[in-house]
C-alpha cells in the first residue's frame, strides 16, 4: 500500500474521528442527546463502511482500485452535504432557523469531506471539486466542447474538399492544354497526395463521436414523455471516419430521433411496464466501419411506428444509404451507410441512344472487370448473363433500357462487371455502349426534378456533369421491370 491509503484507514478506524464529532455537536449546542447519538452512531457507520469498502477492493499489494475509489467517495459525501446545505438554507430563509439536528449532519460531512480530500492526489482533487462546484455545467461543458469540436471540423473539412475540387479543374485544363504525360502524372500524384494528406488530418475517432452522439440525443429526446438511455454497442477503439461522415452521420441521425419523438413515444412508462417493458426506451447505437463503408446502426424498443422523411438537403453528405425495419409495438432499426472517402475515382459509362448519348458513373471500387463481346458470343439465360470465367450466370442490367428506356445493341455493347455491396455482395454485369474513362470528384446532390432518378449524386468532370449510378434504386426498378414483363407475358 502506498502512503496515502494506509493514512486514511488509519483514520477512518480511529476514535479520534468520532471524539472530535461528538465535540463538534456539543460546541453547536440545541441538539437533543437522542439526536446526537444518532448521529454520532450513524457518522461510526459510515465511516466503517467507507473502509470496510477500500479493503475490499485491495487484493495483495494491488491497492490501484481503492484509490480510483477515493474521488467516488469524497463526491458521495459532498453531494449529501449539498442536499443538507440547501436545505438549511431554506429553512433559515423560511423558518428563521435551521433545524439545529440537520446542522450537526452537515458539520460532521463537513469534517468527513476534508478528511478524505486530504488524502486525494491533486488531479482527483481537481477534478472533482469542478465536477462538485457545477454538475450539471460539467457534463454540458463537454458536450459543448465536443459540438464545437465538430463544427470547426466540419468547416476544415468543407474547405479542403473545396481544395481539391478546385486541383481537379485545374487538371482537367492542364489536360487540354497540354500532351506531356509526366505533367499528368506529377498532377495527379500531387492531387492524390492532397486527397490522402487532409483526409488523414480531418478524422474523428469512435469516442469523440460517441460523445457528439450524447449531445445529439439530449437535445433530440431529453424532453421525451418517456426518457430514452443510450446503449454504445461495442465500439472499436480503433476506428477513426472523416469528419465529413461523422458530421452527416450525426445530422441524420439527429433527424431520425427527432421523428421517434414525434412518432414512436407515445406508450407511458406505466404503459411499457404492463406490456412487460422496461419502464424507459433503451437507444442502441453501432458504429463500424467494413472496407470502404461506414455503418451507423441505431436500434429502439420504442412504439416502431416512427413516420420519417429525411430531409437529404440539409445533410453534410448526401451519399447516405438508408435502411429501415421496425415493427408495431417492438421497436425499430435505422442503419445508415455511407462511403469512407469524399473525394472517390469513378468509371465513366456510355449509356442511352446514339442521338442523344449520356454518360453515368460508377464507383471503381465496385469495378470487377470489363469485356466485349460480339453479339454471337453473348449468351444471355433470361435476364441473366453467363459468365465466360465459370459458367454461371449474373444478373444482366441494360443501363440504356433501365435508366433512359434505350435498349442497347448487343453488337455495340460492352460488359461491365460489378460488386455494389463489395467482395461479399452479389456480382452483375452491366451493359453499356463503351467506357469514356475515369473521373475523381465529391459527390453532389441531385436537383429536385431528379430524385426519383436511379442516381445518388453527381460530379463533376471535365467540364461535364456525371450522374453516379444507385444500385439499390436501379435493382429495385429492375426487379419491377421483370415483374411486370412476367405478368404481361402471363396474360
């Protein structure tokens, strides 16, 4: 045991603690002589509880848990002098007089409290005499400081993709203006070196974004009819996401518990606890991190009838994929996702009729392969293509016919071969009218007339602007697609 420990035993087991308390209570004077025994028994507890509970948390020499356990106690003990302080006042303020039984209790924590901080070091001193002085300031302190935090983020971040927009267009004009390749070259390099370098800068790790989360939730449903705890789901450490991400990961999610709040907290607690509920809603939170994709999953055992409409727009990242299951009276589960970097390479794609061409992207990081084929070595099984590699078949996406109502030629065609959901996700072919080549940039929004268009965003690349593909929407109008042609060709 170190020195500071054994002291405070000492201390805690002495008379001398108990003799100098009976002294302080006869000095006081007005106390009755029940009173005072009462209190001087229940100070004797207290304090051979206080050291019965040090010694138990000491194994052999390892005496490291009972002084963690030190500010703990010193708080307990302050907390119940201020409750006795309060009330004193008020009684003084009403009565005249405090009650002179009360005034002994405090003057014994009193003494107590400047026992125990005696043998604090100085940092626990510190700390939790701030902790003490305003509770409730010093968790809304660090909040603030965390908002803060996000917020000068969030605007480093918006300048530095800002930065690297701007080297994009100034590489595109270097590209039109001249023909020497190791220009190019040492172009990109320094565009990619950028890219890598303020990427790496502006990052945020899974606690400071645990803590942001806290905030969001207290301002979103600390005023719930029902009060909402939050449960952080195995954090990796480890993970650290661009503060563009955390930031949109954040405002999304601010949205969606704003519609719990309005939508899916309408059971009291009375009511949760018959329905055989804990009496208060419990907010799941995950965060990780798969490849290039960045996964929020927030799950409730709420009312599951939340109404949601996201509002996109307002989203510091709109590359946000949704995914949302909930049942009437269990809950629900929102899972955000989104991709890592900002600023990604895609693969341009000729797509739509001869007299009215378009080009769409898709991100490279999906790109398997590609091939063409003459029409005669084109082996398509239903809406399936079979696959010259193995054999087997993949879905077939013609991306003129679903996205523009073009059908493309087989004898002009390209096959492209992806993984939307990566290395593990289900591959497809695309067929395309050829590959224009590859672009970098940050996704944008899309107007409003486009948003029910299979799109996520688009870039900009050379002066033109490229539609980024959305696979989920584009399966989901392709499954439809087929739908309806197995039921015409029923009828």
């Amino acid at each position: 045991m170190t020195d500071r420990l054994p002291a405070l035993l000492a201390l805690l087991d002495s008379a001398d603690v108990r003799d100098r308390i009976r002294l302080m209570i006869e000095e006081l004077g007005g106390v009755s002589d029940t009173d005072a025994e009462a209190i001087v028994e229940h100070t004797d507890a207290r304090l051979h509880g206080i050291a019965e509970s040090l010694r138990d948390v000491c194994f052999d020499d390892d005496t490291s848990e009972a002084h963690n356990m030190l500010p703990w106690i010193w708080l307990e003990l302050r907390f119940e002098w201020m409750r006795y302080n309060l009330q004193m006042q008020y009684q003084t303020i009403l009565l005249g007089t405090a009650n002179p039984a009360l005034m002994a209790r405090g003057a014994a924590l009193s003494y107590l409290l400047e026992a125990v901080e005696l043998h604090l070091d100085a940092e626990s001193a510190f700390l939790v005499q701030k902790i003490a002085a305003d509770p409730a300031g010093a968790a809304r302190g660090a909040i603030e400081r965390t908002d803060r935090l996000f917020s000068l983020m969030a605007s480093a971040s918006a300048g530095g993709r800002d930065a690297v927009e701007s080297l994009l267009v100034a590489q595109d004009q270097i590209a039109r203006h001249t023909d020497s390749q190791p220009v190019r070259q040492e172009m990109s390099k320094a565009i990619s070196a950028v890219i890598e370098k303020v990427g790496g800068a502006l990052r945020v790790s899974v606690v400071d974004f645990a803590h942001a989360f806290e905030g969001v939730l207290i301002r979103q449903l600390g005023q719930a009819p029902v009060r909402v705890a939050l449960s952080q789901e195995s954090p990796d450490y480890n993970l650290t996401i661009p503060s563009a991400v955390a930031n949109a990961l954040l405002k999304a999610s601010a949205e969606w518990m704003s519609a719990i709040a309005a939508s899916s907290l309408h059971r009291t607690a009375q009511e949760r606890m018959e329905a055989g509920l804990p009496a208060h809603v419990t907010l799941r939170v995950s965060l990780k991190r798969t490849g290039d994709r960045v996964e929020l999953m927030l799950s409730d055992d709420a009312d599951g009838t939340v109404d949601y409409h996201p509002q996109w727009r307002a989203w510091p990242i709109r590359d946000l994929k949704l995914s949302l299951s909930q049942n009437a009276g269990t809950g629900s589960t929102m899972i955000f996702r989104c991709d890592v970097a900002s600023v990604t390479e895609y693969l341009m794609l000729r797509v739509g009729a001869s007299d009215r061409d378009a080009v769409v992207g898709i991100p490279m990081r999906m790109v398997g392969h590609i091939e063409r084929r003459d029409a005669s070595a084109v082996a398509v099984q239903g809406s399936r293509l079979i696959s010259r590699q193995d054999g087997g078949t993949v879905q077939l996406i013609d991306l003129g016919d679903s996205m523009f109502q073009a059908p493309i030629s087989a004898d002009e065609a390209t096959y492209v071969h992806v993984r939307p959901d990566g290395d593990e996700g289900d591959a497809l072919a695309l067929r395309v009218r050829g590959v224009e080549g590859v672009c970098r940039g940050s996704l944008k929004s899309m107007p409003a007339m486009l948003e029910q268009a299979p799109l996520r965003g688009f870039v900009q690349a050379d002066q033109r602007i490229v539609g980024i593909v959305d696979f989920d929407r584009l399966l989901e109008r392709d499954t439809d697609t087929q739908r309806w042609t197995l039921m015409l060709a029923a009828a």
